[in-house]
C-alpha cells in the first residue's frame, strides 16, 4: 500500500481485502519502504505488509488472531506459500493474506518475465489468477 494512500485512505465501510506478496521482492519491499529498483531510483515509498494488514483489519473492525496454513509445496520450485485469514469482520468481512517465500515481483503462476536479478523468482505453488476469481466469487457486499 502506496504510504500516501495509507495515510489518506479513510474507507466508508468494512470491505474483504486479499494481499498476494512476495517475500522477497525487490521492487516493493515486505516490510516497507522505497518503491523501485536497485539503481536508486524510487516511485515513493510503500507500508509494510504487516502494517497493510493491520489498517485493513481495523477498518473491518477484525480483533481475533489468524489462521494460519502453510500451503503444500506442489512443484518443487524452491518456493513455499503461507497463507493466514483474518476472519470475523463486520459484515462477515476478511483479509487473506499469502506471502510466497522466496518469489520476487511476479505474478504467482505466471512466468519468469524479467531476470531474477531484476525482479526475483517467480513462483508456481500458487495461481494467482484463480486465487483472485475465486475470492472475488466468495465475496458479498452488504
């Protein structure tokens, strides 16, 4: 989450929020940070993860702890998917996190676009565009 929409963002409502992040991204750091690559350049600086999951789930009014799973490795890539749900928001709202340790900036499932120096490993152990479909088909606004 860009830190200027952090810090403006003021939502009317608890909504379902999903983050898929890797672990080990260069270009939009875990834990916060300068936006950009290596070279220096940056395009601003982003919260956390952690810090993103927190807003959302006081926005959602979200007190209890996680689930958490550490999903099984189905190819072997060198990759490990963990995901955690925060369940119980108002309006039945969640935020579902997956942190694909060891994948870089790239889509989960999709290919190795730009060389691992630029923007890390991709990874297989997840299909983001069916994990994306099938949250959005979960999903009910009041």
């Amino acid at each position: 989450m860009p830190e200027p929409l952090a810090v403006a963002c003021k939502p009317s409502r608890a909504i379902s929020v999903m983050y898929i992040h890797g672990a080990d991204d260069p270009l939009v750091p875990i834990n916060g940070g300068k936006i950009g690559f290596r070279s220096g350049r940056s395009f601003g600086e982003c919260i956390s993860l952690a810090d993103g999951e927190a807003f959302w789930r006081k926005n959602d009014g979200i007190r209890s702890a996680p689930t958490a799973t550490d999903l099984p490795d189905r190819v072997g890539d060198g990759t490990r998917v963990r995901l955690e749900i925060w369940s119980g928001g108002a309006h039945d709202t969640e935020i579902v996190v997956y942190t694909i340790l060891g994948r870089g900036h790239t889509w989960a499932g999709g290919p190795q676009y730009l060389p691992r120096l630029v923007v890390g490993k991709a990874s297989q152990n997840l299909n983001a565009t069916r994990t994306i479909c099938e949250f959005f088909q979960a999903q009910v606004l009041p």
